[in-house]
C-alpha cells in the first residue's frame, strides 16, 4: 500500500512516549528531536503504522531484517505453534529438539549446497555475538590472535566485534579498552577509491564495478605485507558492506581474498548478517562472486524478527574448538531459543524457493533502475545489488553531505516513508526494504525523492 502523508509527526502519542524514554533510557539510545522519533505499533508487508495511528511505507525492512515482509503469516504461526509448546530450554545442556534441526538446516543451506561438506554452528543471540564466534573460531583454529579486516566495516558493537570495525565513530570512544588485534585495510570502493584511481575505474554499464588491476594489487600488497610481520588467523569482511554504504566491492575483491587465505593457509570470515538470505538476490551475497567461505555468520533475516545469529563454519574448522566436558566455553543462557529456532527453520524453508531471489532480483533492478533516472547534481552514486540500494549524496564539491541527507530523512518521514542514512559521514541513503515492495511503492518513493532534491534548502546549488 502507498503511504499515507502524515499530518503531524510525531503525534501526541509518540510525543508521551518518547518523553518516558528520555526519562527512563540512556540518553544515548534513541534519537531524539523535535520530529523523532515516530513509536512503532503494528505492522504488515511493507507497511508500518505508528502508536498515533500513522501508516508508513517502510524502506528498511527494520534494518534488514524483514525482508520477507512484517509480521510474515508463515513465521507467526511457527511463533503460535511454539509458544503453545516451549519458549525457553537449556541450549548448551538440554536444549529443544527444533535447535537440532536448525543446525542441520544451516548445514545443508550453506556447506552442503556449496558441496563444501558439513556445516557446524554456533547459535548465537545477536548479529555481533555471531562474529565473535567467528573470531574465537579462528583463534582456536590456527592460535593466531591476528585479524585483517576492512575501513567502513560494521560488524557490530561487542568488544571483539568492535575491534574488528572499520567506523571510527564507534571504535574511538573504547579504544582504551581494545586489544588492538586487528589490521584495518581499504576496502575497494570504485565510486570513493581508497587509492586514489577512481579514473581508472569502471562505472557505468556493469553488474558488478570493476577496480582497474592496479587498484587491486595495491591492497594484495598490503595484505601480504601484514601477513609478513602479525600473526594472522583470518580476514574477515563483508561481501557488500552495510553499514559502510552499500558498497559493492569489485567482482576480484572477493576472489583475491579467497586465494590469500588458500596460499597463507588461514581462514576467509565472511560476515553476511545484513547481505545473507537472498538480500542481494542471492541466497547470499558470496554466490555473487563464485567464493566459498571458512565461516559465515548470518543474523538479520534469519529470523524475521527474533534475537538470534549463526556462526557455521566448516566442520574441520569448526572443530578446533575442545569437546565439551560438562562446560562450554562459548555458551549463553538463551542459545538455541526455541521460539527463534521455530521461526528461523521457517524463514530458511521461505527463504529455499527460488521465486524469493527471483523476485528480489526483478524488484532490485526495478528499484535501481528507478533511482539511477533521478536528475540532481547532489546524486553522486546509486549502488548496491539486488534489494540492497545505496543512493550517494554530495555536496556541490563532491564531499558527503550528511546534512541534505538528513533533511531527505526527515521530509521522507513526513511524507509516510521511513528511510535510513547509511556510511560513516552518513550521507548515503540506504534502501533495503521487504521484498514484496510493489513497483507502485517504488514509484511513489522515487517520485518523491525527485521531488525533494528540486525543493528541499540546500538541494540546489
């Protein structure tokens, strides 16, 4: 359905609540100004209604994580089911019988459809905790405490995960407290190249932006040069980055990592929590590149909606870790939820039909394409794949321009849209909505896109 305009954002009952936040939540949570945020009720597809009766068309999918669309019919009546049985076992010494057929369903999805073998899993609670498993895993693995990772990464905001982050923003403030194990390098990024050769590069009129060779030989360097004087376990990277603006890294990239870790005998991480189950019209986003990793962490999607993440790696890798004895020592009390292992057996059921990737790729290239028509000279870049857009502002010298961006949020909001900003200067508007988005919904949001980069203060100039 087509968003509704809103007449007063936010109303008196996002209002009463938000001043209960203020009063009984760290400041430093929720955003807070004199039009955010809008409370949540309900919601339903694309759509999302707010506690004052407001109707949304929502461009986030809640940060990636309905992409099979709000409140999925088939994922609540996994929920009602469960919930009539079990919510809650002992996941690391009698856990449900359904945290057994999850495990097994993570394997065959990924290693056992790669013909790479058997798959074993780590489940987790939070798209972070997935990642330092990984990071554990690789430890075990080889005893190398060493980690290659990626600026502009996110892989969230626990102390292991932190460190492996390539967003300043969020490293800064605790870096009193890191170890300081990882090596941050540039990932490719053919619109703002790291190395300067943005020329050399081509933009238009591939599937994939291909980095001249130079580019990519500049950083194997810089890799083989970290491996010669740290002790490296891993690397780990997002096949598209996220957080980081929906950059798609050069067809190479990927391939070029594959075959460092080959050579140099360590593990390749692949942290696909916001590209995995089809996102990017793939079951994941590593098929785009013909690579298969050592590990691969999954979050998000992986539930529609539920606090759970899986770090599965190959068995031989994942079988450094000791065998228990009674005590784990990778564990949590809500590991292998039941509730969340319903709902993830569900979605990764939903998830299997090739019509989803299908559709995501019909409605990605229609998403683009739209998006690629906007006319405006503060547009310097529309990326991503499949249901994973970025649209790039800048400001008149080709800076970020997080402020315009912000304003295209607001308005947007006004309008019934919810959008987010995306890369570290925040000027990148970050598209990755419920998969059934309709054409019409596309049309609408990009109509309305047009329209404020021809009417908003500071979009012309």
């Amino acid at each position: 359905m087509l968003p509704e305009i809103v007449t007063e954002i936010p109303g008196p009952k996002s209002r009463e609540l938000a001043e209960s936040l203020r009063r009984y939540e760290s400041h430093n949570v929720t955003y807070m100004d004199a039009e955010f945020p809008v409370f949540w009720n309900r919601a339903d597809g694309t759509n999302v209604w707010d506690a004052d009766g407001n109707r949304f068309l929502d461009l986030t999918a809640a940060f990636g994580v309905a992409g099979l669309g709000h409140t999925n019919a088939g994922i609540r009546e996994a929920i009602v089911e469960q919930s009539a049985a079990l919510f809650h076992a002992m996941g690391d010494v009698h856990p449900s019988e359904n945290k057994a057929a999850l495990c097994e369903k993570l394997s065959a999805l990924t290693f056992g459809r790669w013909d790479a073998g058997t798959g074993k899993t780590i489940l987790c609670n939070s798209g972070f905790e997935a990642v330092e498993a990984a990071l554990k895993t690789s430890l075990m693995h080889s005893g190398k405490a060493g980690v290659i990772a990626f600026r502009g990464a996110y892989h969230g905001l626990g102390y292991g995960a932190l460190e492996a982050g390539g967003i300043p923003f969020f490293r800064d403030p605790f870096r009193a407290q890191l170890k300081e194990f990882a090596t941050i390098l540039p990932y490719p990024n053919c619109y703002r190249c790291p190395y300067g050769m943005r020329e050399e590069c081509r933009l238009e009129g591939n599937h994939f932006p291909n980095c001249s060779s130079a580019c990519l030989e500049k950083l194997h360097d810089e890799i083989k040069k970290t491996l010669e004087y740290k002790e490296i376990g891993c690397i780990l990277v997002e096949p598209v980055q996220g957080r980081g603006g929906d950059v798609v890294p050069p067809l190479d990239f990927m391939r070029m990592l594959r075959q460092i870790c080959d050579e140099e005998k360590i593990l390749l991480i692949a942290d696909e929590i916001y590209t995995g189950l089809n996102r990017t019209g793939s079951l994941f986003a590593c098929d785009h590149f013909g690579i298969i990793p050592d590990i691969i962490c999954l979050g998000k999607a992986l539930t529609s909606g539920f606090p759970m993440s899986a770090c599965v790696g190959k068995s031989f890798v994942m079988d450094a870790w000791p065998i228990s004895k009674g005590e784990a020592l990778h564990t949590s009390t809500f590991l292998g939820n039941p509730l969340g292992c319903s709902m993830a057996l569900k979605a990764l059921e939903l998830h299997s039909d090739p019509a989803v990737s299908a559709r995501v790729l019909r409605a990605g290239a229609k998403f683009k394409g739209a998006l690629k028509k906007l006319r405006s000279p503060r547009i310097g870049n529309v990326r991503g794949l499949g249901l994973m857009l970025g649209l790039e502002i800048i400001a008149p010298n080709g800076d970020p321009d997080s402020a315009l961006a912000g304003l295209i949020i607001k308005q947007g909001l006004r309008d019934g849209l919810i959008l987010v900003g995306g890369s570290p200067a925040g000027n990148v508007l970050s598209f990755s909505p419920a998969f059934d988005i309709s054409d019409a919904e596309i049309d609408f949001v990009t109509a309305k896109l047009q329209e404020y980069f021809t009417s908003l203060p500071g979009s012309i100039s």
